[in-house]
C-alpha cells in the first residue's frame, strides 16, 4: 500500500473537526493568524536563525513561519528558545501558547493522549495568562486560556472566559466561534447557532466556523444545513475536508448529504474523497448502482485504495453483484485498514453463500487468500480444505488438512473433515484413527463418522456400538437413528 494511500486512509479515519475532548476544528485558526505580508521564504528565515541563534527577531519570524507550514513541533521548538532570549515578554508568550496549542493539537490527532499533551496545555494557560498582562494582548490572550481550559476539562471555566471577552468585544470572532464550538461540543447545538451563525457572518471566509455552523444547524434542518455546504462550494471555499464534513454532518438525511457532496464534487471534480463520500451518501440511499459509479470514479483517481474498494464491495454486494464483492473484499483483507476485519467476515458469509450455490472454485479461491490474512482461524483451514475436496483436488486438500491438524489439533471440525476426505478416496484406516480422535475430543460427529465407516466396513456389533453412545447423548440425530436401524436390520437378516 502506498504512503499516499495511507496518508489518505489517516485522513479519512479522523479528519471530523469535532473530535472527542479536542477541537480539531481550531488548529486552522491557530497556525494561520495574521499572516505576515511579504515574508521572507522559510529557508531564508531557518538560515538567519542558524547563524543567528541568540537574535529573538529572528526566532519572532521563523515560529509563525513554521507554524504556517504546519510545522508545529519546530515552531514549538523555535517559540521556547526565543522565550529563553527575551525574557517572557507578552508577545512572546502568546506566540508560545500558540505554538503549544499547535503541536497537542497534532498529537491528538495522531492518537496522543498523554502526558505529554496535558503537560503542553498547561503551559498554553500559563503563558496565555502571562500574555493577559499586556493590554493590547488581553483580548487574544484569553482566548487561547479558554482553549487551555477547555482541552483540561474546565468547559464552565472557559465559557466564563469567553463571556468575558466578548462581554469587551461583541464581534470578536473567535470567541464567538470558540464558545459556539464549546455549547456544540456540550450537546446543545440550539445555543451553539447563534454565535456560530453570527461568526460566520463576521468571518465568512472562515471556512472551520461556518462547517461548524452548519453542525449545529443540522439538529435543526438538515436542509439548512447542506445550504451552508451548498454556499461554500460554490463560492470556491471547498477544501480538501469540506466533502467528509458534509457527509458526516448530514449522514441521517442522505438527499441532503448527496446534495451537498455534489455541490463539491461540481467545483473540486479531482478529488477522489469528494467522490467517495458521494458514493457513501448515494449508498445509504439505497441507490446502489449510482454509489458504484461514484467509488469507482473515486478509485480512477486514486487506484487501488481499500478503503474505498471496501465500500464498493458492500455496494456490489447489496446491488446482487456478488462476484464484484469478493474481487473487491479479497484486496481489501490484504490491507492495513479498519474495514479489513469487516471485509474478513463479509468474505466468510459470501465464502458460505457460494458454497450453498456449488461454486466451490470461488469458495477456494476466497479461502486462499484469507488462509494468508487469518491464518489462526482452523475455519478458514477448514472452508478451503472443503472447497479444494469438492473440486477432487485431493492432493492438496491432504496437505491442507495434515498441517491445519498439526496447527489446531483440537479443532474436531478440521479432524473430522480430514477423515471424511481420506475415507472418500479409500483411505480408511487413517480415516477411522481420525474420527476415533474427534470422538476422544467429545465430538458427536466423529463418533457418528467412526460408526458410518465401521458399519461400512462390515463390523456390525462395533457401529452399533456407537450409534447407541450418540443417541443416548442427542436421540434425535437423524443419521445415527438410521444407522442404528440398519445394524438391526442386518442382525435379523443375518439369524435367518
């Protein structure tokens, strides 16, 4: 699999700007502030630093500039060694808490939840705190203290900071986005309109606000929802994230999500996660063959990626195409991606659904592929070894079952399946030392197999012998109610 597919894969998984204890959604607004007009490139800016290390204007430059760059453990880096330089001015702590913010921001996007994240977030509120000391700073300064105190776990806390600046400020923008984030977060999306709403309108261009707005919208209409989307795209603010937003956000109402995806699909006709999501909303519409369409345009533009071929598997499978399902599951099984284990067990039922239809050579054929991927599952062993005995494949169906019995010698369903092949071809001496194993294990089957052989073989007294144990322990088995009859019948006949 390919670094950009599982760069895409990484994507996918965790790209929800509304995350768990973390609000994904602020990383935009802290790596992109002000931007610096006319800013030298950042080569230039590493260089100066380089051979300037104890110049606090060059470490005052370079820390926004990585930041920029999304570089946010080297503006980290940068913004403390220019704390060390000047003394904890305000200004300079406020670039701190910024950079911190940045940097646990990544880290929780990469599954960090540790120490090392806490330890980040308290020096965002200290040095916030710090910053609040300057005047011109106080405003700024405590928004980021209430993104601190939020990310600890202290919601009141930083609403109460929040209602104290906007108290100052009514139109600050990212107080309003940051407590409508907060009330959204808390579960009361009704709250969260009216400042999201109302940043929005400030701030139009701020796409992470108004994705934001239409969550909280969604509680209430989904159609004014996709509106929100519908009006980004067509104002040319589709980014890359904008399509899974849309999804996630409208995934109840799957009209809405399709109208919104194609609004982005219109402008962004390239972007293979616009198309997937598409397919997903089509799909949970019930338009099977339409969701098809798009995955594989999708997969046209980024070939070969599981997940997406995962998702058109399940599609081809609910639209009767069962043959395109397992072409697609059998890639996905090989990949390292959450819908492997899924596309494991869907392969299983299908394996199952051939099986009952007689096409033993796809039962083989899904079989060989998930005998590489689930290697520690005897059933996998045993669907195969099936497969492979219904094709007269006998050879390797042997092989198959002499090494999964070694592997799983207490799978009585891999040992009963080996005899049943071996007295199939005649072999009956190692077919009853087989059954005669399943049966020590406690398995019925094996002792009924052992009894069927015996009675086959003539030995009478001994399969009625064994009848008998099975029916006294299940008296309805069908087979050894018959086979017992015959012992009885032959005795008859034989007093004769």
């Amino acid at each position: 699999m390919s670094d950009q597919h599982d760069e895409r894969v990484r994507r996918w998984a965790g790209r929800a700007r509304l995350c768990g204890w973390v609000l994904l959604c602020c990383a935009p607004w802290v790596l992109a502030q002000e931007p610096v007009q006319d800013a030298p490139p950042l080569e230039e800016l590493e260089a100066r630093a380089a051979e300037r290390p104890e110049d606090a204007a060059n470490l005052r430059a370079l820390a926004p500039a990585y930041l920029a760059a999304g570089r946010t453990a080297d503006a980290l880096a940068a913004a403390t060694r220019l704390i060390g330089l000047t003394d904890e001015l305000p200004g300079d702590r406020l670039l701190l808490a910024r950079a911190s913010l940045a940097e646990a921001d990544r880290l929780v996007t990469e599954g960090e939840r540790g120490g090392y994240v806490r330890s980040l977030l308290a020096d965002v509120e200290q040095s916030a705190r710090l910053a609040c000391a300057d005047a011109a700073l106080s405003l700024e300064a405590r928004v980021f203290l209430a993104h601190a105190q939020f990310r600890q776990g202290a919601a009141e806390a930083a609403r109460a900071t929040l209602g104290e600046v906007l108290a100052e400020e009514p139109e600050e923008v990212d107080a309003l986005a940051l407590r409508g984030y907060l009330t959204l977060f808390g579960e009361r999306p009704e709250e969260a309109v009216a400042d999201l709403e109302r940043a929005a309108h400030l701030a139009p261009e701020r796409v992470d606000v108004r994705v934001h707005w239409a969550m909280a919208l969604a509680h209430r209409s989904a159609a004014e929802a996709a509106a929100v989307f519908v009006s980004l795209a067509e104002e040319g603010r589709a980014d890359e994230r904008l399509a899974g937003d849309a999804y996630r956000t409208l995934a109840a109402d799957p009209a809405q999500a399709e109208r919104s995806l194609r609004a982005v699909c219109t402008v962004r006709p390239e972007d293979a996660e616009a198309c997937f999501w598409l397919g997903r909303a089509l799909a949970d519409g019930g338009r099977h063959a339409e969701a098809i369409a798009a995955y594989d345009r999708s997969l046209a533009l980024l070939p070969d990626d599981a997940t997406v071929l995962a998702f058109r598997g399940d599609a081809r499978g609910r639209a009767n195409d069962f043959s395109g399902l397992v072409d697609d599951l059998l890639l996905v099984v090989r990949a390292d991606v959450p819908e492997r284990v899924w596309a494991v067990r869907r392969l299983q039922a299908a394996s199952a659904w051939f099986a009952q239809q007689g096409n033993w050579e796809t039962v083989a054929r899904i079989g060989q592929v998930l005998i590489e991927t689930d290697p520690d599952d005897p059933d996998v062993h045993g669907n195969l070894g099936l497969a492979l005995m219904r094709l007269d494949r006998v050879d390797e169906a042997d092989a198959l079952f002499r090494a999964a019995v070694e592997s799983f010698p207490d799978s009585v369903r891999l040992i009963n399946d080996h005899g049943l092949l071996l007295e199939g071809v005649g072999r009956y001496q190692e077919a009853e030392e087989r059954f005669a194993r399943a049966a020590d294990l406690g398995s019925l089957d094996g002792l009924e197999n052992l009894a069927v052989l015996r009675l086959r073989l003539g030995d009478v007294a001994s399969a009625r012998e064994r009848f008998q144990a099975v029916l006294g322990r299940d008296p309805a088995r069908v087979r050894s109610v018959a086979g017992y009859a015959r012992t009885l019948l032959s005795d008859a006949l034989d007093s004769r």
